[in-house]
C-alpha cells in the first residue's frame, strides 16, 4: 500500500561533511573509530604536548588538528595522510593516553 506524500519526490539524506578526510574516494574502514572525540582529543594533547598547534583541545577534527597532523606526520616521516590512521595513533600514544590507569593521572 502507498502512502499519500510518501515516495518519488523523497532523495536520499547525504552528509554535509565527511566523517573522516577521505583517501582515494572512501575512508578506511578502521578510520571512523578513530575519529571519535575521545581519540580526536588525546591525538590533539599530544600534538599539542610535542609543539604541534592543533588548536583548541576538543575532540573536534577541524583544520587546525588536520594541519598539526600532517605536519607531524611528515617530521615523523610517517606517511602524510592527514588521518588520524592506526600507525600514527600509535606514534601518538593515543591508546596508552586515553587507557591509563588512573594513578597515573
């Protein structure tokens, strides 16, 4: 049964932004994970704690975070990617950051 108003003239919902920056058409699977606020946060503490600017620590992957990635991948001489990729979460200490034990806060 159709319903009246429902149907041809509806298009599909798109996103107004990427989740994450997109490499050769479409992010890696592994990549939305790693864009969530809590690691997005940590990689911008470390960033920030090894004289990159990634800008206002807030879990949000804007320009500024982008810019102080790619330029620390590039020193690091990791591929430059722009993404907070698993390698450089792991150059970042982003899992032992965000997983500490307490006593070490």
């Amino acid at each position: 049964m159709s319903v009246p108003g429902d149907g041809d003239h509806l298009e599909p919902r798109r996103r107004s932004e990427p989740i994450g920056p997109a490499v050769g058409g479409a992010a890696p699977a592994g990549d939305f994970q790693s864009q969530r606020p809590p690691f997005v946060q940590e990689a911008q503490r470390a960033l920030r704690d090894l004289g990159y600017n990634p800008g206002p620590i807030d879990g949000t992957f804007g320009p500024q975070t982008r810019t102080a990635l790619e330029k620390y991948q590039m020193a690091e001489k990791l591929t430059v990617t722009g993404q907070l990729d698993a390698e450089t979460m792991e150059r970042l200490d982003v899992y032992k950051r965000l997983f500490r034990p307490a006593r070490e806060l």
